[in-house]
C-alpha cells in the first residue's frame, strides 16, 4: 500500500507541515470542493491549503466539510497565500510508486519520488516550487461579447 508520509510546505516565511498540501489559483477543486474560496486566477498569489491529519477518515471528514463550504470548521486546516509555495516530502514513511512525467520544463527538482498532481493529472514529484505570474493566462468565455479591452470572439457563427 501507499504510505502517507509527512509534506512541508513553506510560503512567505511560514513553514507548514501536514498529510496534504494543496495550491489554488482558483476557488473549487473538483466539481464543487471550495478548498481555497477566496482564491482568484488573476490576482498573482496562490492560495495554499494543509490538512494536517492523516488517514482515511480525515480525508472523507476534509472533502465532506470543503462540499458544505466548511472546511476551516475542521481541526487540523491551515491556509494561507503567497506567490511563491515549495513542497517537500519530509519525515519517515514517506513512499510512493514513481512517476516521470516526460517534456515538463521548469519548477521541478530532483526529488524523493511522492507523485504531485496538477489538476488531477501526474506533474512530477516532490521537491517543487510553485509560482504565480498574475496575467500570464488568457481565460476566454464561450459566448461571450467583446468586453472593453477584451478580445472579440468568433465560434463558429459564419461571417456570411
């Protein structure tokens, strides 16, 4: 099986150590977790949040309490925001079954083989530093209008 083992996370001078570590960009993980409500894409600061206990039953107790929008009501959440977060595996018993991610550039280290995930996907392992560059994505909205200083849309709509 997959040991947990401990991860620290450090931002803005605060170092924190717990079973998970998560950074936001944006407000709900999955498809309506509200794991970091204040977050906003374009801001240039990530929010960052540690659950600090272990196991099973503090999962399931976590995500129930992120699904009602209650996740600081439970013991062991810490949060915070920086626009610059490093996550280590520390401690014993950490374990995890490799995973190369091939043609990612940048951000990751050589590191202790705990898998990291970016949106649900595979993206390297621990140690990584994680940086927010406020602006650098373009977000478009389907069907929406040109907006000032926005970008006119076209989909699909033939230009007879």
């Amino acid at each position: 099986g997959y040991g947990y083992g401990t991860i620290e996370l450090e931002a803005g001078g605060e170092v924190v150590r717990g079973a998970h570590a998560m950074v936001f960009n944006m407000g709900l993980y999955g498809p309506r977790w509200a794991m970091a409500p204040g977050a906003r894409a374009d801001d240039g600061v990530l929010d960052w949040v540690v659950l600090e206990r272990p196991g099973r039953w503090w999962a399931l107790r976590y995500m129930a309490a992120a699904a009602r929008g209650r996740l600081d009501e439970v013991e062991g959440v810490r949060r915070g925001r920086a626009g610059e977060v490093r996550l280590r595996a520390c401690g014993e018993g950490v374990q995890s079954p490799k995973s190369k991610v091939q043609g990612l550039e940048g951000g990751f280290e050589d590191g202790a083989g705990v898998s990291v995930q970016a949106d649900g996907d595979p993206a390297g392992e621990l140690p990584v530093t994680i940086r927010s560059v406020a602006g650098a994505l373009g977000v478009v909205e389907m069907g929406a209008e040109k907006k000032p200083g926005g970008i006119e849309r076209d989909f699909g709509e033939s230009q007879g």
